[in-house]
C-alpha cells in the first residue's frame, strides 16, 4: 500500500470516529435537557410556540368559604335548571343569577353557595372550564372577606317577566296634550315625506296614498267688551 492510499484509510477512521464522537455527544445533550423539562404545561399558547406553565401563587386556597362564583353561564340555564344541576354535589344553601334590572334578562353570571365549604371546593375543581351548551364555565371560590354584604339581597325574588305588549298598549293609548299631539303628527309627516322621495329618487312610478293629519288649532282668547 502506497503512502497515498495509507492517509486516506486515515482521514476515513479519522471522520468515523469524530461522527460517532458527535453523535454520542448530542445524545447526552438530549438527555440533560429531557431532565430539566417541566413534567407537564398548563396551557399551549393559540399562536404557537412551546408550552407554557402558570406561576404558582404563594397564598393559600380559602378552604372555609362556600361561596362560588359561577361565570358564563348559557342562555336557558337559569336558576330551576342550575340548583337541579348542583344539587348532585351537595345541599345547596342560596342561590343567585345577576339579571338586568330593566329587562329582567340573565347577565351570564351568578353566585351558589353550599352548606359546606368542602363540598364548594369539590364543586370549584370539578366544574371550572366544564362545557356546558358550547360555553366553558367559570368557576371560582371566593373568599370569605371578599363576600359582599348584600350579595345575597333579594335573593328569595323571583323575576317575573314584563308584559311589553300592555305596556306599549297603554303608552300609544295614553291621554296627549295639544302639543304632544301635535308633534306625534309632524313627525308622522316629516317620515312620511322621506318615504315619498326615496320611491322618486329610484325611479318607481308609486302615488302614495295621502296623510291627513288632523291638528287643531290653539283656541283664541274671546274678548268681552263691556256695552
């Protein structure tokens, strides 16, 4: 074998052992990194990237308070349908969903509270992010010196639904003034004139039917001379 021959079997057992020298390298790098990986993350981020975990808090659950907030709630599950669903953990002590006051509607939050603090936090762990009708509820314990006092003010009321179609009734039926009346008709009027120039301006041969509104005129003041 020439000397030319001897430096390239060389230079191969040279690449050899650099490459599996390498390798085993990149093996134990895998390996420490593994090692310092968290166990498990607490969410993905929506855009991408690795996974991240929540710091942990220093202070302590409140385990003596049985008061939950109850957030997102759906349309259709309101106080009969909530208490039938919470029954199942436990006895339930009073229970309240935030509605409009004009309208009487759910806000989609409310507050429970149980008889015991440990079945409330049975209740907190369970149920928070449950899908319940496409929405993840929002459950949380709060603490006994965050509750506030007239949390629970009016509780044992009931809503009871308007009737909007009496309402309406009574307000187009109601006794008006002369000047009430009055402007009641020039509005009418006023509408009924965009209605007209709306037809014309888009070229559609329609004779509308005329409004005749009926405003009377102020009464004069009659004067008495003395004869």
């Amino acid at each position: 074998m020439g000397a030319k021959a001897k430096t390239a079997s060389n230079k191969k057992t040279l690449k050899r052992v650099t490459a599996s020298a390498s390798k085993s390298e990149i093996k134990s790098s895998d390996l420490v990194v593994a090692a310092q990986k968290p166990e498990s993350a607490d969410f993905l981020p929506l855009e991408g990237g690795p996974a991240r975990k929540l710091p942990k808090s220093g202070k302590p659950l409140d385990t003596s308070s049985a008061v939950l907030y109850i957030g997102r709630i759906p349309h259709g599950f309101y106080e009969k349908e909530m208490e039938e669903f919470f029954k199942q953990f436990g006895s339930i002590k009073r229970l309240r969903i935030a509605r409009n006051k004009k309208t009487g509607k759910s806000k989609h939050f409310g507050f429970i509270e149980f008889e015991s603090p440990e079945v409330a936090k049975i209740v907190a762990d369970c149920m928070h992010n449950y899908l319940l009708f496409e929405h993840l509820l929002q459950v949380h314990i709060i603490p006994t010196e965050k509750v506030h006092p007239k949390l629970w003010y009016g509780v044992t009321h009931r809503y009871k639904p308007l009737n909007w179609t009496q309402i309406e009734r009574n307000h187009h039926n109601k006794e008006r003034t002369l000047e009430e009346h009055r402007k009641l008709v020039e509005g009418i009027m006023k509408r009924d004139k965009k209605r007209r120039l709306k037809i014309e301006v888009a070229g559609i041969d329609y004779e509308c039917p005329e409004i005749v509104g009926s405003v009377q005129a102020v009464p004069k003041k009659i004067k008495f001379t003395e004869d």
